[in-house]
C-alpha cells in the first residue's frame, strides 16, 4: 500500500470516528497549548526584566554591604557619604558616582495626598542612570551641601499631586517639612516591580535628616566603558574591604544582574514546561487506549484486507498513520489556541507574554512523536494479526 493511500484511509477512519476523534485530540490539544502559553508567560516575564534592568543606563556598577545574592537576607548597610567621597577618589572621577538612601513617606499638596518612595540622592546620578526630565532641572551640588529643600518629582506623583497644573516652583509636604518642585521626571514605568514614577528625589543630606539618618543605601558607580567594568567594580570591593577589615561588600554589574534573574526564569520556565508536557504523556496515553479500542473494533476489517493480500507493515502503517494525525492535528490546535491564549492574556492584564519559536517547535514536535511513541503498540497489534483468527471475530 502506498504511503498517499495509507493517508487517505486513515483520515477517512478519523472522519467516521469524529466525536472518539476528538475526545481523544483533546489531551493533546490541552498539553500543547499549556506549553505554548506557560512557555510565553515564563519568556514575556524574563524579556520585561532584561528591559528594565537595560532601561537603567549603561556600565552601572552597584555597591552595597553584604553578599548580594538572590534569595539572601538583606544586610544592615553602614555606608555613610564619607564612604561614598573614599570611593569617589578610588574611581578618579567624582562625577561618576552617586549615592542614595530611601524611605517610605506621605506627601500632601492641599487635601491631595499620595505615599511614595523618598530617594535621597546628588546631582551625579543624570550621569550613571537614564532619567530624562519632563520639565525643570535636576538635583545641584548646591542644593545638597545647603540641605536645600527642593525636590523632582515623579511623572505619577505630580499627575497625582497637581493633575494638569505645571508643578515646577510649587510647594509640597513630607512628614510636615515644606519642599518646592524644581523638576519633574519623564514616565519611565517600573523596575524590579517598583514603582519609579511614584519616586520623590530629595538631596541625599535633606533625606537623612528628614528621616533621621546618617547611613547610605548604596552606591553606584558608572564605568567610562565596558571594557572598565570589571577592573573597577574589583577595584571598588577591593578598597571598602580594606577601609572596613573583615566585612564583605558586592559590587554587582547589569550584566551580573541579567545572568542571574535571567538563569533563574530560564530554569523556572523549563519546569513550566515541563509540568506542561506531562499532559502530553496523559494525551498520549488516551491515543495509545483509543487506537488499541479501534484495532478490536476494526478486527473483521483487518482480517478481510490482509486476506485479500495486504500485508503487515500496510495494515501497521494504517494505524500509525491514524495515530500521529491525531497528534499532529491536536498539536496544531493547541499551537493555535496557545498563541491565541497567549496574546489575549498579554492585551487583557499586566503579565508579559512574549511566543517563542522554540517552544511551538518543541510543542509540535513532541505531539508527533507521542503519536509515533504512542501508536506503535497498536498498529503492531493490528498488523500481526492472523487473518484466519481476525474473520472469525464477532
């Protein structure tokens, strides 16, 4: 029997069988589409991370107290602005270092409110993060050595504060101290899940008063190129630890920063997909008793054609044939509804998806070849069977 033949046969017994048909795509239909929308999710939640953590700046280097890992436990951080003018000699460039301290408070403008997140910092940081401002100017050293009390908004925070009015000159309240506007933020959106559009700027010495602090969070320290990196981030760790004998400080690089989120969604969704595939194996199972029910049924058929000189490998390739277009046709639907899934998920809430052509190949493949895998225990069946024995069965 040709293979043309063998098609056009097998469909035509799929197209009897339509309800059995069906019931039996399902779980393949499931398992696919499972593994095209988890496989998206896992993809679209690892691209917006690599995004945000690139929206930053460029050859940012972040220097905090303690062993900086995911899954560590935060450490107390003892930095003070004279830490930060001791690495600023280190670096060579006092321009190219920025410090910050943070704290969650209430700002008022008349009855309207907001709480957001207090940042207290200096006028280098334009220089190692990308913040564009909306309107107004930014932080000065001026401003930080006075103490003045001004502040940048964020692009939230001053639609929330001031709705359509211009902000810049105006005052605000935090925790009873008056601050005037002097600039505000273009909308830069999150980062890491917080906020940035709902962040006050504030000189790093006002905050500390404000939130009666003498200590720093970190310090960030911008390198003249990538090819500089490495050498000063070592350089950096290398001196807080002599300034400070037996105490350990990390001095982590985007790039460090993508590895490792990036390592860890990878292998998270790789479990997902994995979890996915497992309803595959189940769909699979279903074609394997679905096919081993029609071989019963189609005995007395079987037992005719290979009396009228089919042979074994035509009867098997039949069945085979059968079973992978069951496979394959539910792979393509849930393909289908899986993208389909995907993009609706991504339009109608915040997760990012983001379809991988990986994972429509693996999910397509692996569909054929439980069809293939599964299939073959029956069509052997059906293609051993004696076909004196086959035309006596009821």
């Amino acid at each position: 029997m040709r293979a043309r033949e063998a098609f056009f046969m097998a469909l035509e017994a799929l197209r009897v069988n339509r309800l059995r048909s069906v019931l039996t795509m399902l779980g393949v239909i499931i398992g696919v589409l499972a593994v095209v929308i988890l496989v998206a999710i896992g993809s679209g939640a690892k691209n917006a991370i690599e995004r945000e953590i690139s929206g930053l700046g460029s050859n940012i280097i972040l220097v905090v107290p303690g062993q900086l890992s995911v899954g560590a436990a935060p450490t107390q951080s003892r930095l003070s602005l004279s830490d930060a003018a001791f690495v600023r000699r280190v670096v060579g460039d006092p321009s190219k270092v920025t410090v910050s301290v943070q704290s969650g408070e209430t700002v008022r403008v008349g009855r309207q409110e907001a709480f957001v997140t207090i940042v207290g910092t200096d006028e280098n940081l334009p220089n190692i993060f990308q913040r564009p401002l909306d309107r107004g100017r930014y932080l000065t050293e001026t401003d930080v050595d006075t103490r003045r009390r001004v502040t940048v908004l964020g692009a939230e925070v001053a639609d929330q504060l001031f709705g359509d009015v211009d902000p810049v000159g105006r005052q605000i309240t935090v925790s009873g101290a008056r601050f005037r506007v002097v600039g505000v933020y273009t909308t830069v959106g999150a980062t890491f899940g917080v906020a940035r559009d709902k962040e006050v700027h504030v000189p790093v010495t006002t905050a500390q008063r404000l939130i009666g602090a003498d200590r720093i969070n970190g310090i960030a320290v911008g390198a003249s190129g990538p090819d500089e990196i490495e050498p000063l981030q070592q350089k950096v760790v290398a001196a807080l630890g002599e300034r400070y004998p037996g105490e350990r400080f990390s001095a982590v690089t985007q790039t460090q920063l993508l590895g490792t989120i990036g390592s860890v969604l990878g292998m998270l969704t790789g479990v997902l997909a994995a979890i996915a595939g497992i309803s595959l194996l189940v769909g699979g199972v279903g074609v394997s008793n679905i096919m081993l029910v029609s071989v019963r049924e189609r005995t007395r058929e079987i037992g005719l054609r290979k009396a009228l000189g089919a042979r074994q490998r035509d009867v098997l390739t039949q069945f085979l044939i059968e079973a992978v277009l069951l496979t394959t046709i539910g792979g393509l639907l849930g393909i289908l509804l899986g993208v389909g899934g995907a993009l609706a998920i991504q339009a109608a809430t915040p997760v990012p998806a983001a379809i991988t052509w990986w994972s429509i190949a693996l999910a397509f493949g692996v569909s054929v070849a439980v069809g293939v895998f599964f299939g073959v225990a029956p069509a052997r069946r059906a293609g051993r069977l004696d076909p004196v024995v086959a035309l006596r069965a009821e």
